[in-house]
C-alpha cells in the first residue's frame, strides 16, 4: 500500500496493483488481528481511485451470493461498494 499510496503510478499500474492488494488482504484476513489498518489504507485508496477500481470492486463483491459463498475479503468490498458505487 506504500507503493500505491506514494508513487507515480499510471491507471493500468493503479488497476493491477489493486487487485494484488485485494487478493493479498483476502489471504490475510484469516488473521483477523492484523487486517485492520491494512484495511484502512486499502478502502482509502478503492474510494479515492473508485473510478479505476469500479470493476475490480464488483469482483471482489460478489452480488447476488451469500456471504458464506464468498471471499473473506467481500464483506468489506461490499461496505465500499455501498457508499460509494451506489
């Protein structure tokens, strides 16, 4: 998220960058302890780049499955879908 968050980075590179991020996040939130502020910066970055990450976010969302059909990721995917794909 560092490198997100600081360097020069042209949409496609913001685009493939995110979705490393994501799947990454999805992996870590199995240790519930650290993903907090990771998450943190990761939804400060979806809801500010929205407009790149706009179908990355709908992946990652999965609407229309039950949460127990989805990625451990999709919960918070949705909540920045919600305020901010709406």
């Amino acid at each position: 998220m560092a490198y997100y968050e600081t360097a020069k980075l042209t949409i496609n590179e913001k685009f493939a960058l995110m979705i490393v991020v994501i799947a990454s996040f999805n992996d870590l939130l199995k240790d519930k302890e650290k993903y907090l502020l990771i998450w943190e910066r990761i939804k400060k970055q979806l809801e500010r780049d929205k407009g790149i990450h706009e179908n990355t976010m709908h992946y990652w969302a999965l609407s229309g499955e039950k949460l127990e059909n989805c990625f451990a990721v999709t919960p918070c995917i949705r909540e920045v879908c919600r305020c901010h794909l709406s």
